[in-house]
C-alpha cells in the first residue's frame, strides 16, 4: 500500500477537513492562520499535521513528488493558502465528487483533445484546451467548478505546466502534453492516484539507479533496495522561488485594481515551474523579466528609479538595492555570447535573491 492512500491518523483527517469545508463553500482555500486556529481548539500543532502528511517521489530539487498537500516550504506565513491535491479526495469524503468523478471527467475530456491533435511534420503544434472550451462542452458545469479547474491543474503532475490566462480575465488556457497519454486508461480517483504513485516511484528508481553507482543500480535491478518504496516525508510537493502566498494574493486581486495583471502572474507562475525543474537561464530571464515589468505599480517608469525613490522600508531599500545588482548578473546569462569556456552561472547563484524578489511583490500587492 503506498503512503497516499493508506489510513491516516485523526490529526491528519481533521487537518484536511478543516481546509476542504471553506473551499467547498466559497472555492478557496482557508487562509493558514484560520487553520491554524481551528486546529488549535482540538489541542493539535497544524504546522505540524501538515508536515506529516504523506507524498511519493523524491525530496530532491528538480526531481518531481506528490503529496495530499501543496504547501510554501519557505515560508508558511498566515496569510498563505495551502492547497489539498486531487489525492486528498481520497480521505475526504466532502472532496470525492469534486476530485473524484468531475476531475476525472474533465481528465478524460483532456486526453481526448490531445489525443486528436494532428501533428505537423514541419512545426510544433501542441494541443489546448481553453476555458470557454469547457463551458461550451459541458454546460451543467458551474461557474464555481470553472474557475476552480486551474488551481486544481497546478498542482497535479501531468497538468501543472502549461497553463496561462487567455481571453476574458476570468478566462484560462492550458497546454497539453504528452504525459496525459499515460492516465488514458484511468476511469477513477483510485486509479488516477495510483498512476500519479506509478510514474514518480519509476522517475525515482531510473534518477537513483543513475546516480547512485553500479552497486546500487544493481541492486535495484535484482530488487534488493529496501529504501525505495514511496514513504510519508515532511517535503512540500514542489519547490518554489515566489511565495505561493503572495501569488494567491495576487490572483485575488485581478478585476479589483486598474492594472493588468495577467502577465505577472503568468511570469510568476513561469518562474515557479523553471526553479523547480532546475532551469537556470530560464529563473534568471524571468526574474529580470519581473523586476523590470512592476515599477509603474510603485509609480516608477523604471525599477532604477522605484530603488532610488520610492520610499522603501529600511530593510527592503537594502534589498532592492541587492536586486537592482542582480540585473548585471541577469545581463551575464542574456547576452553574454558563446565562448570556448564554460559558463560559470549556477542555480545557487539565484537563491539569494528569491527573498527580494518577495518583498518586491510584497510591496507591489500591497499597492495594488
């Protein structure tokens, strides 16, 4: 039995109630300082509950795993918004329809548009479904459900990448790919889980058999690892570099200011996607990318110009000015031209730098 679908203790349960009831009425996610405090009434530490709840696959950087909860690793502020996955409808009875028979029945619709595509011998064409698509193929499905679907494609294996904005604000549109092929035979909850635990475990065992030498390797292929079944780990799902709170904060906020912020949410999404695959030159183009694309929000025409005049708190001025730094360094990955000797740019070389870029958007959202 893997950690997902075995029994859960009480904590756990309560832990995932808590969030599932807010969502189920209003279709998001309870803040963590009401969780927190619910949980606190029945003499549990949520922070720790939540920690406890089990995922599949591996805790490493740029290796994917899947858990019952999405959640920020680096920072779980009361404001942030942790997400139940699609397994967690596995537990809790209230989530079964919705993560059950509608997912999959939209999972299916998917498949079956990618599916159909006819590719092009002379260019990439890939296959997508929109939102008004949805609407238009199924019309009992309610305006709720609708714009529930992205929170719930992100944080799915085979349906986190590819979505954007499209259209109306309200709008959506995801890409899809060929991954999906491998849930066609899925027809419910328990099955699609148990996929989902399928694809990462065999990511997990190709990635350590790679890594861990021929003795190890050896000893995977005559089933002799003791130490590879899924396990229950502390690890969040997926990695990230913006907060995940602040990009809640931010989707909120659209249709409520006069700014478009399709974009940015879109180049925050993107950058969240790349660190966790581990893209370097992608995280540092994006970073600039958002840096550059704020400063109008903090009545500047350049971000040169927010760092110098903008009245920032004394520890944020600190920062921005770090960040303002950082566009050198971004420069070095953009338009420093191929040469005979390696480059030098390493993904270290961005972490320093997601605190900043947070407290930029901290800034940015509270101006909104």
């Amino acid at each position: 039995m893997s950690a997902l679908t075995a029994q859960l203790d009480e904590g756990q349960l309560a832990l995932m109630t808590t969030m599932a009831e807010p969502y189920l009425k209003k279709g998001q996610w309870p803040v963590w300082h009401y969780v927190e405090a619910q949980l606190d009434r029945q003499g549990l530490d949520a922070a720790s509950v939540l920690k406890s709840l089990p995922s599949v696959g591996s805790p490493l950087i740029g290796q994917r795993s899947y858990g019952l909860a999405w959640y920020d690793r680096n920072q779980l502020a009361d404001d942030s918004r942790p997400v139940l996955t699609v397994a967690a409808g596995l537990h809790v009875p209230q989530l079964e329809r919705l993560f059950g028979e509608h997912f999959i029945t939209i999972l299916q619709y998917l498949i079956k548009h990618q599916q159909a595509m006819t590719p092009s011998p002379d260019k990439v064409e890939k296959a997508s479904v929109t939102s008004d698509d949805i609407r238009r193929d199924f019309p009992a499905a309610t305006p709720e459900f609708l714009e529930a679907l992205p929170g719930i494609f992100r944080h799915e294996p085979a349906l986190r990448s590819g979505y954007s904005t499209w259209g109306t604000s309200n709008g959506w549109r995801i890409e899809l790919n060929r991954e999906l092929v491998k849930y066609r035979n899925v027809s419910n909850l328990s099955e699609y889980v148990s996929q989902v635990i399928e694809i990462l475990l065999e990511e997990r065992l190709l990635f350590e058999a790679t890594h861990s030498g021929a003795q190890y390797a050896q000893n995977i292929i005559i089933g002799t690892s003791e130490d590879l079944s899924p396990t229950a780990t502390p690890t969040v799902t997926v990695p990230v570099y913006v907060n995940a709170g602040l990009i809640e904060e931010l989707e909120q906020k659209q249709g409520q200011t006069t700014w478009s912020i399709d974009k940015l949410l879109q180049l925050l999404r993107e950058l969240n996607d790349c660190y966790a695959e581990d893209h370097v030159y992608a995280c540092h183009a994006l970073v600039r990318a958002v840096i550059d694309h704020v400063p109008p929000i903090l009545g500047a025409n350049s971000f040169e110009s927010a760092v110098s005049n903008y009245k920032w708190a004394r520890t944020d001025k600190k920062y921005m000015a770090r960040l303002l730094e950082f566009k050198n360094q971004a420069d070095d990955v953009l338009h420093r031209r191929v040469r005979p000797s390696k480059d030098v740019i390493a993904m270290h070389d961005l972490l320093p730098f997601g605190a900043y870029l947070n407290a930029l958007l901290r800034e940015c959202i509270d101006k909104l």
